[in-house]
C-alpha cells in the first residue's frame, strides 16, 4: 500500500530534525532552532568545550605543560571546529588534538627531561599510583 499517510513518521522526523539543529548549536556553534534561547546556548556551549578541555588536560598535562598559556585558547578553537567523537572518551579526543596541533605546525616539541634513576620507593609508588 503506497501513499499512506503516518502521522507518528512524521512527528519522528521533525523531532530528529529539531535534536539535530539542537546537537549542532551545543556542539558546534550553529545557530540556536526555533524556541531556544541562543544565550543560554551559549553557555552550555561553553560549559561542554570546558569538560572537553580538562578531560584533555588530565589525560595529556604533558600537553598543557608544553602549550602553557595558549592552551586553552588552541584548544576551545579545535572544539568548536571538531565535535568529539562518540568512541574512546578523552584519550580519543587529546589524540585528535594532537593531530590536529600536528597538522597546524602548532605541536611543541618535547623537552628533554633528566633520567633519574629508578629507586625501589618510586617504583612501588608508581605501581601503587597507576594500579587499577
């Protein structure tokens, strides 16, 4: 039977569309749909781009240690610009702002640190730190 008409398809489909304009704003800075107001989206915009940033940041300090005060700014823009992706957390995404930074010159090179020498006592408390 073609040509049938299903009001419930047709409420799913706007209402997919509407999640989706709502996905973008939050994520990626489109514009606010229809009935949201576009300051408030903004700010949980801006509270989302702040969770990205210190996931990275605890998984990476080494990446924040090394960009310093332009950190945040590098970061924020890359996470307006690449929403994170649904698979592999913040060690997913510091991988991909790695890249990206890679890819954008913007990588600092590693600093050379000073071997230390491995003691009893900071091996069993690096077991007992990272143990899960």
């Amino acid at each position: 039977m073609t040509g049938t008409h299903n009001p419930q398809e047709e409420v799913r489909a706007r209402l997919a569309t509407a999640q989706a304009r709502l996905l973008a704003a939050l994520l990626i800075g489109a514009p606010a749909p229809a009935g949201f107001d576009a300051a408030r989206l903004a700010v949980q915009t801006a509270t989302l781009v702040a969770k990205r940033r210190d996931g990275v940041h605890r998984v990476r300090p080494d990446l924040h240690e090394a960009l310093g005060p332009r950190f945040r700014a590098l970061f924020d823009a890359y996470a307006t610009a690449y929403p994170k992706s649904a698979h592999g957390g913040s060690r997913a995404d510091a991988q991909a702002f790695v890249q990206h930074l890679a890819a954008q010159g913007l990588l600092p090179q590693p600093q050379a640190r000073p071997s230390r020498p491995r003691t009893l006592l900071h091996r069993l408390a690096h077991r007992l730190t990272f143990r899960r």
